[in-house]
C-alpha cells in the first residue's frame, strides 16, 4: 500500500462510529478507495471512488460491475437487482442524502490528514515516537513498536505496557521482560505470528490475551512489530488494515534513519556509491553475497525510477521500493535525492527482463513513474557500469520524451555509442547484450547461431549467399533465424538494431 486508501469495511465502520445505521455488503474488499462520488448513470465508473446511488438512480439507471456503491434506499436491500460482483454499503431512506455525502467526504478527509501527518511525521527529529502517537491518537487506545530483540523503541504509553517490561541498564531502554519472552518462544501461536505480512490478530495459547499488530518487515527480514494493545474498546476489523498503513511507516523509518538501525544497510551504501562513480569494496561485497545467497555470476540488471510528479511524497517513493522487494524476488531498491536504484538478481528471482517488466508493473503504475534499465549482466562487481546505464537510459528516454514507462537501454545503445563512444560505460557493457546470449546458447547446445547471425547481416540479409557461406541448405537458414529471434527478441527489419549488431560484431573483433 502506497497510500492511506480505504475498502469498503474501514468506510462502514466509520459510518457507524458516526451514528449511521447502514448493513455492508462485501464482494470486493480492496483497500482501493479515495474518495465519493453521485452516481448519475455513467458508464465508466473510475477506480477509486464510491458512488452514492439514491433510490430514484438506483431503479433508473443499470449498475457496472465491480462497482463499490453507497446506497440510500427505502427498499430493503434483498429486492436490490445488482451485479453478483458488486459490493455496497446500505444506508436506510431515512438519511438525508447530502448530509450522508458530506459524512463520508468527511471520513475520506479525516484519512487524507492523517495520511499527511505521517508523512509530516516521516521528516520529523522523533519520526518514530510521532508516528506511534499519531497511531495511537486514531485507534484511542495504546501502540508500541519492539524490534526483533524485543527492545521497546516506541510507546504511546507505557504505563499501559507497565507490567510485560523492564528497563535494560545497558541499552539505555525498556525490553519486554524475560518472563514474557521465553512465553512466546515456547507459544506455537505466537511463532505462527512471525511470519505475517499486513496486519493480523493474534490469540495466546496460554491465557485469553489478544493483540493486533503488523510486522515490520525490510529487505525481507522481520525487523520487529508495531503492536495495538487493547483498552477501553473492542477490536475492530479495520484495525488490521489501518496497523499495517502504520507499521509500513516504520519500516521505512527503520530502513532509511539511521538513529533506528544504527548502520546504514550496505547494499544502500554500495548503491550510493555506484550513483557517484565509486568502485564498491569486493571483500565487503563478497560477505554480503553471502548473507544474501547470491552468486557474483547471477545474471542481473539495474534500474532507475523517476516520479513524473515532483509532488510526490518521500513515502509513496519510499513505498515503492518496498513494494517492489515484495513482488520480485532477489531485489533491491533504494531512494536517493529524488530517483529510486535497484539491482535485481534475475537468477535469484527465476526471472528475465521480460518477466520482470511485468512484475514492476504491479508496483509502478503507467503515468506516474519512469523507469530506465540496463543490459543484462553477469558479474555483479560491474554493476556499477549497469547502474551508470541506467541511468543513460532514462535520460536520454526523457529527452526524447519517450511516452513509454519503461524503457530499456538497447533502445538508446547505438544513439549513445554513436554521440558518446564509450564515455562512462565498458566496452563489454556497450556491445549488444544478445551477441553474448547467443555465444553462450552456442557453447552450451553446440549450435551456430552467433556466426550465422554474422554472415546473414554481414551478406545484407541475402538468403542463397548466406546459406552458401555457412555452406547449409537454404531451408536450414529460416528456422535458425527464428531460433535467433526467439532467443533474443531482436527485430532485424530495422536498420538500427542491424547497425548496431554490426558495430557489436566490428567491436568485439577489433576493440
């Protein structure tokens, strides 16, 4: 989630706070939701918005489907004729419809604020205690975040906690107490909690005690729990999906504030150097391969991302990255002065570039960010030279204007070989990556794609002198040329991508 978006449940129980007697209707629970709308019969219905339907729109006009409606009827809803798919809150005629619409363009407004006083809260000295406060402020009862080791880095109110911790001399902080502890070392209902994302309910399996809370997790590793501690009031439903908006605060706390980690992660650190030309450590970088279970000798690409709006917040860029470590495996995003880098294992990931276009598009929606990626490359110690590639690529897709979200350096290669020579790139980085796929598909299955390749650009696409240098039948020369596109995805009608294979081929020989 990359916003404070509301479904269909956290809407009904804020009516209901409110004073509204309504009934809820669920198909679809996705936390979607950002504002209200009058439904007058239009046929596109616009994601994000739920329509107040009156009873007199409701018997004129057809319904969509999937359509998230606020309905104010007389009727009883069992007599309502709607799409299977469609899920709507019921308010009874008795509501007068406008002040209904003002209610809720009040609850959308009321998580539009708070959305920015955690953001506000995100640039704050004390980030995290503001955050938990802020939390706590909304669900009126106590929050506190613990680490992994149990140190209690945040609480609303401890006194409310007074009796699970202790204070620790050493560490300067109150710590869960032992006692406490080794109770959830020896809980199977606790260790089942460890493994959550989003937020959940936990029930003790030695007393009646409850909690919600939400794991905080960074680079997929736990990093603590944000924990809502009952008093004065019962759980609600939305409690699960609100905790988790907070807790993915704190996990961008944790991950960028160093007054909370204590030591920037390396792979940022790595990352920041390479942004400025800086060769990493191989030592320091080969233990945290280790840590990682990477190989140096993956195949890997990197990538840059720009916001196309300069009024987007820190945490929807911050969120970004960690969403984009979600959905793809064996990657790594971080923000810096206005850009997100990544360095994506594709051998970790069991992906390829095409694969991973499609995983970034759940992350990154067409319109709001750029995106420029490198080569494919298989030692991870050039990176850096992939990065810088990146980096071309999405400059030069932004002064063409390009209206394309990603954008991939082949696309660029010839125009910046051209204009630039080698300029800040290697050589091997700059040749035509699919000259080496076919190389090693060569090696590996005892073909000659890479030479027939060669000679077919080499006698300008002549197809009888082709075969008879390669000295094979004329009917041999098709399906190798299919073999050739489907392994690389070239497109040898157009005389750039010919060009630049030549020059590729000219290069590899004489440089």
């Amino acid at each position: 989630m990359t916003g404070f978006f509301l479904n269909l449940e956290i809407l009904y129980e804020q009516m209901v706070q409110r004073g509204i007697s309504a009934s809820l209707f669920l198909q679809n629970n996705e936390l979607c939701l950002k504002d209200i709308q009058f439904y007058t019969g239009q046929e596109d219905l616009q994601e994000g918005l739920i329509y107040l339907v009156s009873q007199e729109n409701l018997n004129s006009y057809p319904i969509g489907e999937k359509a998230s409606l606020l309905i104010l009827s007389h009727e009883e809803p069992i007599h309502f004729s709607l799409p299977d798919v469609c899920s709507y809150i019921w308010v009874s005629g008795e509501e007068n419809l406008f002040t209904l619409f003002n209610c809720v363009q009040e609850i959308f407004s009321y998580y539009r604020d708070l959305e920015r006083k955690v953001n506000q809260a995100l640039n704050s000295e004390n980030s995290l205690y503001t955050i938990v406060k802020i939390a706590a402020k909304h669900f009126q009862m106590p929050l506190f975040y613990h680490d992994e080791f149990y140190h209690i880095l945040a609480c609303s109110d401890y006194n409310s906690i007074e009796e699970d911790i202790r204070y620790n001399e050493r560490k300067s902080g109150y710590v869960q107490s032992v006692e406490v502890i080794n109770q959830f070392r020896t809980s199977q209902s606790y260790k089942e909690t460890m493994n959550t994302k989003g937020g959940s309910l936990w029930e003790s399996d030695y007393d009646n005690t409850k909690a919600v809370y939400a794991n905080v997790w960074v680079n997929h590793i736990y990093r603590g729990r944000l924990v809502l501690k009952q008093e004065g009031r019962e759980y609600r439903k939305s409690d699960l999906y609100e905790i988790s908006f907070f807790a993915q605060a704190i996990s961008v706390l944790v991950r960028y504030r160093n007054n909370i980690l204590g030591n920037v992660q390396f792979l940022e650190n790595m990352m920041i150097d390479a942004i400025y030309d800086k060769e990493p450590e191989r030592m320091a970088m080969l233990k945290e391969l280790e840590v990682l279970q990477w190989d140096s000798f993956d195949s890997y690409i990197c990538g840059v991302i720009s916001p196309l709006d300069c009024d987007v917040s820190k945490f929807f860029l911050y969120s970004i990255c960690t969403d984009i470590e979600e959905k793809i495996p064996g990657s790594y995003a971080c923000y810096h002065k206005g850009y997100i880098y990544m360095l994506v294992n594709l051998t970790k990931g069991g992906l390829d570039a095409d694969n991973l276009r499609m995983k970034m598009a759940y992350s990154i929606r067409e319109g709001l960010m750029h995106v420029g990626v490198s080569n494919v490359f298989q030692d991870v110690y050039e990176f850096p030279v992939y990065l810088r590639q990146a980096m071309i690529t999405l400059e030069y897709s932004e002064k063409h204007a390009s209206t394309i979200w990603y954008n991939e350096f082949r696309t660029y290669a010839l125009e910046y070989w051209m204009t630039e020579g080698i300029g800040k790139l290697s050589k091997n980085s700059l040749f035509p990556p699919e000259l080496l796929v076919l190389k090693n598909y060569d090696k590996e299955n005892g073909t000659k794609l890479l030479e027939t390749l060669e000679v077919y650009l080499t006698s300008e696409r002549n197809s009888t002198l082709t075969s008879q240098i390669l000295k094979i039948h004329r009917s041999t020369l098709p399906y190798r040329l299919k073999h050739i596109q489907t392994l690389t995805r070239l497109n040898l009608e157009l005389h750039e991508t010919r060009l630049y294979l030549m020059m590729g081929f000219y290069a590899i020989k004489r440089l």
